[in-house]
C-alpha cells in the first residue's frame, strides 16, 4: 500500500506558522545551513534577485560538502532561469516541470512551495523563492508581499517527501518505462474518500495531513476538503486568496453557509492582474446578498492562500481558489485541526483584513455604473472560457493508471 495512503491523519509534533516578510526566509536559511543529508526543494518560482540568491548559494554549499540536492522548478514560472551553471557545477540535481507553454503535461504547471530537508522538517506554503518586496521580474512592490508558511516535524515529513519523489520521478527521461509505470501502478495514491478525513471534528484532538492535488489519483483533493470543512461549519469562515474565481460548486457551499448563520468573510487580492480586477467583482453580489463580508487588499501583493474554520479547522498552502488550482496546477496544503496555529493563522487574516483591507460597501456596489456592471460581466466570462480552454484535457495521460 502506498505510504500516502494510509494514516492520512497525524499526530503534530512540531508545527511553527511562517509569514513573508518577517521570518521565513530566515527560518528557510537556518534549516538550509544545517543540512547534513538531503535537500528537496519545489516552486513555481526561483526568481533571480539577492533573495533568491542567498538561498542558491546556500543550495550550492550544501551539494558541495556532500548533501544530496534536488531542486524542480516550473518551466514558465522561472524561467529564465539565472542558477543553471552555479547549480551543474556544485552538483544540484535541478529539473524543470513541463518545459513548454503546452508541454507534456498541456498547460499544468508545479505551483507547489515544498522545502524538505534531512527527510525531518518540511515547509509547505504559498511562498515562491522571490525576495518579499519585489515582484518576480525584479519590479519594486508598493508594499511587501504578504504571505504564509508552515515549517514541520514528525511522520507528516514523510508524506511530504514521498510526494517530491513522486514527482521528480515523473519529469525524469525513463519515467515511461515500463518497470517505472507498473511500479507507479503498484504504489498508486487512490483518491480521498469524500466522506473521510477532511473536514471539521469538533473534538480536542490535534491532528495533520498534507494533500497535494495532481493530475491523476489526486485531482480534487485540496477541493474536496476546502468544501468539506465550509459544508461542516457553525460559526465562521475566513478564506484569503490571492485569485478567486471558484466554480459554482463552491460559490453555493459558502453562500449557504452564509444563509445558515455561519460569518463568511473573504479576503481577496487586488493589482496583481488587471482582468481579474475587472472580472471578479462580477461574483460580489450574490455574496453580498448573503451577507458574506468582501475585503479587498490593496496594499503591497496579497499571495497568502489560506481558510479558517471555526477556530478548529484550518488549510494552508499553495492553491488559490480559481480553476487553475482546483483544476490543473500541482497543489499542495497542510490540513490542521484543533492546534493553536489554527487560531493563530485565523488572527493573521483577520489582521490583514481589518488593518490593511477595504470592505466592499454593497450599495455603494449596487450602484456601480450599468456599463461598469456589463464590463465586469463580459471580463468575468472571457476569463471564465480562458480557464476552460486552458484546464481542457488536463489529465496526465503520459502516466497512465488502472482504475482511477
């Protein structure tokens, strides 16, 4: 049985919430220095600034007095890529996710942030290798990129570095051979069961797992929980991303939620793309109608990808709520419950929301201009069909299974 199958709930036994800006490069670096065995980095971005430099030279040290160091990144996402040579001569293993726009894999990218180091602590986030206050092509931000991460130990570790290894073993050349395929076949990851281990206990037990969507065996996962736990709620929600363009399965789960009596109250990202600025606003209504509460964040870059339910239930990782990460891209989280970085990562949005924050006014959106309304509705349904156009034929038929 495969490992990631079984005992999909741990026991925590030390679990630290990160946040950009203030201490997790620093955290990141620490771990990095003391490495004595094996290094597993994934990201979708490996930018090429003085951040993301200090942690290519920390990289390069490590393979150079003899840890074992494999870095993946995205194709798109980081390239070009400025670590090529100082990586091949310090002896970084360093392979690309899908080198092309429409590659092996269609349009999938890796948006996972995995850092496991010595197979004993894990990062999991929604932290790129991108310094905090900059774009990832070198622009100055106007403020400093928010974001969140979790650093780990314990048996979790191990699941998350079965999943690294799952998918380096994917981009290699002999991944299609057949022995590798019927060794995929025998270890294959089976879906969660939909009405197991995701969502809400209300009891006092600490516990934690890590799902990691991909194309194949675990292609609604991370949905399947964010739905689990807003379908099991009684008090309140706390939802923050940084792109948020949900299929309509989760627009009514938290709107019912909302007419049940739970507080819903969403924190959205603004700035980063101009169309989604014009195109989501189109969804505000039915929410407001619901009397969910809108933050939008105008400050600096929101890239924190989190949700929080009643103080017990929590999800962190790299997926955004939008068809991409719920449809195509490799996703990864953490699921908590019942340990108080729950409680803490919920202050941390609340913070962000209140503090930096606007909350959309429903009359004054109500009375918003007819042509706005109409430009808003038509930005909505181009992105809408985009999404569709770029998620079509998304399963990874290059590693086939049996059964899925």
């Amino acid at each position: 049985m495969s490992l990631l199958r079984k005992d999909r709930w741990q026991n925590i036994e030390h679990l630290a919430l990160l946040e950009g800006g203030k201490n997790y490069f620093s955290t990141l670096e620490d771990s990095l220095a003391k490495a004595q065995k094996s290094i597993y980095l994934e990201a979708y971005i490996f930018s090429a600034d003085e951040q993301a430099k200090r942690i290519a030279d920390l990289l390069s040290s490590a393979a150079l007095r003899g840890v074992e160091v494999k870095v993946m990144i995205d194709w798109l996402g980081s390239s070009p890529f400025m670590f090529t040579r100082q990586f091949s001569e310090a002896g970084v293993q360093l392979t690309y996710y899908n080198p092309a726009w429409f590659g092996r894999f269609g349009f999938s990218r890796t948006h996972r942030k995995l850092v496991i180091i010595d197979e004993l602590e894990a990062f999991v986030g929604g932290i790129n290798i991108c310094a905090d206050d900059q774009t990832a092509d070198g622009r100055p931000l106007s403020g400093l990129r928010w974001d969140l991460s979790l650093k780990t130990t314990g048996k979790i570790v191990e699941k998350v570095h079965a999943t690294f290894l799952r998918q380096w073993q994917r981009m290699q050349p002999h991944a299609l051979h057949p022995r590798n395929i019927l060794k995929r076949i025998l270890d294959q990851e089976l879906p969660w069961n939909s009405s197991h281990f995701l969502g809400i206990r209300h009891d006092q037990k600490e516990s934690l797992a890590f799902i990691a969507r991909d194309n194949l065996h675990h292609r609604r996962d991370i949905e399947r929980a964010y739905l689990k736990a807003i379908g099991q709620s009684r008090e309140e929600i706390w939802l923050v991303t940084p792109y948020f363009m949900p299929g309509r399965r989760f627009r009514k789960a938290l709107i019912r939620a909302a007419e049940r009596g739970v507080a819903v109250n969403l924190l959205l990202g603004r700035d980063e793309f101009r169309v989604l600025n014009w195109s989501v606003p189109s969804l505000y209504g039915q929410f407001l109608s619901a009397n969910i509460n809108i933050y939008e964040y105008p400050l600096g870059l929101l890239h924190a990808k989190a949700m929080v339910a009643d103080g017990r239930w929590a999800t962190l990782g790299s997926s955004n709520c939008d068809h991409l990460s719920f449809l195509l891209n490799h996703e990864a989280n953490l699921v908590i419950r019942n340990h108080p970085v729950v409680k803490e990562i919920r202050l941390k949005i609340e913070e962000q929301a209140l503090e930096k924050g606007i909350k959309v006014d429903s009359d004054l959106y109500s009375k918003r201009p007819f042509m706005t309304k109409v430009f808003n509705w038509v930005s909505y349904g181009f992105v809408r069909l985009l999404l569709v156009f770029l998620t079509v034929g998304s399963r990874d038929r290059a590693m086939p299974n049996l059964g899925d």
